[in-house]
C-alpha cells in the first residue's frame, strides 16, 4: 500500500434537478466508510460531497415547478443534506456550486485556462443530450439516442472550446506512467481506448440558457456545467489561493493520497477532461478515480419512466440504517453493477449480520466479562513495533489498508 500521511476523497457533486436515491447513497457510503477508517488508522481526512446547482435541466426543472432556479436549487438541496444526516455521513465540507467560494474558483481556473491559451471561441453543431449535459457525435449515437439512452437534440451556437486536442498524448502517458490512475482496470481500459480513438476540442460554454457561472468578459456565455461542476474539488481545498494549508496538504502534496470516488455514467469527464483541464491549467492531479458501477432493482435498469427508482431514507426506515449501509457494500463488488433485492438484503441481514457478526460480537462481549470484568484492555502499541511481535496481525492490517484503499470493501467480511 502507498504510504501517505494525508487523505482527501470526494463523491461527485449531485446534480439536483430531483431527489436523491439509492446510487447518491452507495458513493457516499464507500467514501464516508473509507474516509472513516483512514482516520482510525491515524491519517488526516478531508472527505467532500456536494450539490451541482447550475445547468439547462435545473433552469427546466425549476420552471416546470414555477420556481426560480436558485428557490429550486435551495429546496432540493436540503434533500441532499437530509440523506446525509439520516445516512450518518460524516462528510467535512458540502459543496454547493452556487455558492460565492465556488464561482471565485470556476473563474480563476477559467482564467488559468485563457491566460496559457488554452480556450477559443467558435461556433458548435452537433447532437447534445440536455439529461447527460454531454455533446456526442453521431457515430456515438444508438437508434437516434445518446450511448445512456438519453433522448438527444441538434444544437448549433457559438461557443468557447477547450483544446482537448491538445493533451491527447499527455494523457495516454498519464495512464501508462500510473497504473492506478483509474480503478478498476476495466475502466481504465475504456478510457484508454477512447482517448486513443482521436480527442475533439471540448465546447465548455452554453448560449441558451442563463442559470449558471458567466464567462469571464462575456456574458451572453455561461460556462459549462463540467468546468463548473468538477472545479468542486479545488473549491473546497480553498482555491484560487494555491498557498493555503488544505490546498498543499490535500492536494499539491507528495504525502497526500486524493481520490474522487464517481459512478461509470461520468467516467469520461473525470478521467479524460478532469485532468486535461488541470494539465493545461499546470495544476497537479488527483492521485486516483475509483469508478463503482450501477444499481439495478430486481435486475431492471433503474429509471423514473419505469417507476422503480429506489428511496434509501424509505428502505432505511423500513429495515434500518446500519442495515441498509451494510448491504451496499456486500452486495456489489467494487466497480460491477450491484443488484437491490428486497429479497436478498432480507437473507444478509439475517445470516450475516444476525448470525454471523451478530454472533461474533456476542461471544466476544461474553469473554471480556468473563475475562477482563468487561472492560475493554488498553492496547500496549509496542506490540506493533519492529518485526518479531504479532507478524500475522500487521500482515492481516496491511491487507485491510490495502481493501479500504482500493475499495474491496466486499472482501472485508470474509
């Protein structure tokens, strides 16, 4: 295992145009369980998560409800919190991207990126998808529809372009030099290919609609929710200022460890137009992105328009939340799609939890009062110096770390 002294992990921050559900639980779950043990294990933590408030959906969302979009976002925020509270995520910074913090770092970083002449500005035509907030080419398209299955438009407008281009052998060289970049290594392959495939420049403004950051000495243009949204990470570390104690320790630190825990869906703005941006803005990477996949219910896609989108506060509620928190993590290895079945949650809970652990814990309560008057003995921590006291504990903790740092948090129960 890498040796580090700080740890900064972050989920995505959630888009709001609805509630939030069982996949918006699961990232934050691997984080807050991840960001927990590193703190046992005697780390500094920094773990974020957040609301992404701007963009074309929230401006529609909020209209269709008659609202502004700042009234929406504030409402459907909050939901976010909630879940949090209810879930026992102990994240240490909420993000929200409409927040002043948060505008300050979209421009400077915009700016970084205009001062190396990184950005220019042109016109854009092509297949948009509003839900993905993603531009496709047509090659890229399914029976009419965007690879997510999301309906798709064609727009022409002008637009300032990010030089992707540019940065295509960088990033190859980026993934060859760290192996580890993007995990798992079937994601990495994915990516791998795409960008082997041929880089476009990227259209980073929009022109029609106005819910958003405005671009920098032109305001007819908003800056693209990716830019937008994925700034998140810098902002909570206290960007602009590249001097700040989190910024160094977090960030452009070699005793640091920072990954950003995403689903499959927003792999390619993560792990291809994430670090290009930084590359090109000469700011450090993230150390790691650790993408999970999806959530099926009784192995159907999950979807609105098929009434089966899954409540974690509701099924918390109806089974209980350590419950719930431990059948995510067991049921779904590590970057594959996890399958909710009300039917085999039941099943864990009762074998494992009950049975097994339940067991384990009450035999191990019955010795310490059988043995030690019920108080829990103060560890003598010399035992962990040096290499001849307990070798088979430290091997067993060391494959722990190593379980918690890859997420395999699947193998921590056998």
């Amino acid at each position: 295992m890498e040796q580090f002294e700080n740890f900064y992990i972050t989920t995505p921050v959630y888009y709001v145009n609805d509630k939030p559900h069982i996949g918006h639980a699961y990232t934050s779950l691997l984080c807050d369980v991840v960001a927990r043990f590193m703190k046992l294990a005697g780390k500094n933590v920094k773990f974020t998560t957040g609301t992404d408030e701007h963009g074309q959906k929230i401006e529609k969302a909020a209209k269709a409800k008659e609202m502004q979009p700042k009234e929406f976002t504030d409402e459907v925020s909050v939901s976010f919190k909630e879940l949090a509270k209810f879930m026992n995520f102990q994240y240490d910074d909420f993000i929200r991207t409409t927040e002043e913090r948060h505008k300050k770092a979209v421009i400077a970083l915009w700016n970084r990126l205009e001062e190396r002449g990184q950005i220019y500005l042109d016109s854009y035509s092509g297949w948009y998808s509003v839900r993905d907030e993603a531009f496709y080419q047509e090659s890229e398209l399914i029976d009419g529809k965007a690879p997510t299955g999301a309906e798709v438009e064609w727009v022409k407008e002008e637009s300032y372009f990010f030089r992707l281009s540019n940065w295509q052998d960088k990033l190859l060289e980026l993934y060859k030099g760290q192996p580890n970049f993007i995990f798992p290594e079937s994601r990495k392959n994915e990516v791998v290919s795409f960008v082997k495939s041929g880089l476009t420049d990227l259209s980073i403004s929009r022109t029609s609609f106005n819910w958003g950051i405005e671009v920098p000495g032109n305001d007819k243009h908003i800056i693209y929710v990716w830019i937008d949204a994925l700034t998140n990470y810098l902002t909570s570390i206290g960007f602009p200022s590249t001097e700040g104690e989190e910024y160094k320790k977090f960030w452009a630190n070699d005793s640091s460890f920072n990954v950003h825990v995403i689903g499959k869906d927003i792999l390619r703005f993560h792990a291809v137009y994430w670090p290009a941006i930084l590359l090109a803005a000469d700011l450090p990477l993230p150390k790691q992105i650790a993408v999970h996949g999806w959530w099926l219910n009784e192995g159907e896609k999950i979807s609105k328009s098929l009434g089966n989108v899954i409540d974690p506060i509701g099924l918390a509620q109806e089974f209980g939340i350590d419950q719930l928190r431990y059948f995510l993590l067991r049921e779904a290895s590590f970057g594959q799609d996890g399958n909710f079945s009300k039917k085999n949650m039941i099943s864990r809970i009762n074998s494992e939890l009950a049975n097994n652990i339940g067991n384990l814990v009450q035999r191990t309560i019955s010795f310490l009062h059988k043995q030690c008057f019920g108080i829990v003995p103060i560890v003598d921590k010399n035992l962990f110096q040096g290499d001849e006291n307990l070798p088979n504990c430290k091997a067993i903790l060391g494959q722990v770390m190593d379980h918690y740092q890859s997420m395999n948090l699947t193998r921590l129960y056998f």
